[in-house]
C-alpha cells in the first residue's frame, strides 16, 4: 500500500481506537445487558456498540476496505483489512473490572501493517505501525530482558483448549523458575510484554481481533512473537507466543508453542 494510503489509516485508527475508548468508558458506567456466547465466553451490548461505531467511522474513511470484527464477523474483500475487538477483556466488562481494552489491527497485502490499543480506565493509549516503533501515549516501548527466574509471564486461559492443556503448561512455567498471572484480556497482555512491564504471554488458542494490534507492539518494540497467522490463523485463531527475546528458548520449549516454527527453520537452515 503507498504511504499516504498508510498514513491516513495512521491517522484515523488513533483517532477512532480513542473514540472507542471513550465509548466504552460511558457504557461501563451504565447497567448492561450480558450474554455467555459459550462457556465462560462472554458478551455484552457495549460490544456490538462500540463495533458498529468503529465500522461506521472507518467505512466512511476508507469505503473499499475489508473488516473483521469479533461481533460482526467478515464484511468487504480485498487487501485492505481492519482487524476489530470492540472490548477485549468482556469477561471483567461485564463484571466492573476496569482491565479492559479496544483493539484495532489494519493489514495491508496479508501484512500486519498498523495497530493501536485504547485502554480507557488507564488513559492509555498504545499504537505501532511496522517498521516505524511501538508507543504508549507518544512514549517509545521496549520490551524488557530479564533472566527466567525474575520473569512475569501472563498465560491467558479459555474454554477453548482442555483445562488440563493449561494447568500442565502452568506448571511447565513455573518450573522454569518463572511466575504467572492471568489478567483476562489478551491485547492488554501483549501491550504489556511491548511495554516491558511483563516478559511473555502465551495463550493456547486466541483469536486474530484479540492478538493483532498487541503481536505488531511486541516485534516493533524488539521482542519475539510466533507465526500467529500460519495454518489461517486470521480466520480460525491459534496459539500465541510473545516475550522478550532471551526468554524465547525457555517459553517455547515449557509452553510449546513455536516449536513447530522452529523446527521448520532448523529444518530449512
Ligand atoms: C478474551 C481474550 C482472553 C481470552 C478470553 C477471551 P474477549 O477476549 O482477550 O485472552 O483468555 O477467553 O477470548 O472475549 O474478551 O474479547
């Protein structure tokens, strides 16, 4: 895509991710009607409002692009993409905890090309184009190195994948002499790693609208992140790995996720 082309989705997903934002922030102040769409997997009227609203304020900039949003599922084709998580983090949404973001990803030719996170309780705002740096409210991110033994890993957990799948890779973990958390939004969790306040985060399936915006923060403020979109990782989830770089071995080998990757490359090498 040329530049200006990028430049001007630069412009509007930073404006549109802080409307959202706001949005979000009113509805959390008002009673809201819930749902579970499966187990533990929740949603909430705030979703589909504040999805519709990205929609309609991206569609009117930019009427040819595609979308993908957690609520409204696939609209439009072509190689323009905006990738939507209306809330992420719905579960403490609905249960007036503030650990909860929006988050927005724009692919450009099948490329992760543009990302911003609104946290709205927090006031912050994160956002990172490839190629040109992650940032917190204007403030550059790096991810922090650290040895296993001082490292914070959040390991996100849904119904989807055997709960048995997720305590053993909890106990893998904490073997390494690393600690874990689960915080319940998986964006917030990759803008952590970029921001160097945890060092992993690792979820055994996820799906693109919750992880995009946050994998493009951690590779573009220097850590490491596996191939989430091989095998249709766009349309159908996957397993996601993300940490600073000198955690890597350890976290793929005690969560095995990336292995595959990296034994395609040993293979190619
Ligand atoms: C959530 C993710 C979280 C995962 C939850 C859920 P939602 O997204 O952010 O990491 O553990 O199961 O998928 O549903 O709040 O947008």
């Amino acid at each position: 895509m040329r530049e200006g082309g990028l430049d001007a989705r630069e412009q509007a997903l930073v404006a549109v991710a802080r409307e959202a934002g706001a949005l979000a922030r009113e509805l959390f102040s008002r009673p809201i009607e819930i749902k579970l769409k499966g187990k533990q997997d929740y949603v909430t009227a705030a979703d589909g409002e504040v999805e519709r609203m990205i929609v309609g304020r991206l569609k009117q900039r930019f009427p040819r692009d595609a979308f993908l949003g957690e609520e409204g599922g696939a609209e439009g084709s072509g190689d323009a993409l905006w990738v939507i998580d209306p809330i992420d983090g719905t579960a403490n949404f609905a249960n007036r905890m503030p650990h909860f973001c929006v988050s927005i990803a724009f692919m450009s030719g099948g490329e992760l090309a543009l990302g911003a996170i609104s946290a709205p309780m927090y006031g912050e705002l994160y956002r990172a184009r490839l190629g040109r740096g992650a940032f917190l409210n204007d403030r550059a991110m790096r991810v922090a190195d650290t040895d296993i033994a001082h490292a914070v890993i959040e390991l996100g957990w849904s119904a989807r994948r055997p709960t048995r799948a997720y305590t053993a890779m909890v106990e893998r973990v904490l073997a390494t002499g690393a600690t874990f958390q689960r915080a319940g939004s998986g964006a917030l969790g990759l803008a952590y790693v970029a921001d160097g306040r945890t060092h992993g985060y690792c979820e055994l399936h996820i799906n693109s609208w919750d992880t995009l915006a946050g994998l493009l923060m951690v590779g573009e403020a220097g850590g490491w992140t596996n191939d989430f979109l091989a095998g249709d990782g766009l349309a159908r989830g996957n397993a996601v790995l993300a940490c600073a770089p000198g955690l890597k071995e350890a976290l793929v080998a005690a969560t095995g996720v990336g292995q595959a990757n990296e034994n395609l490359k040993r293979r190619m090498s």
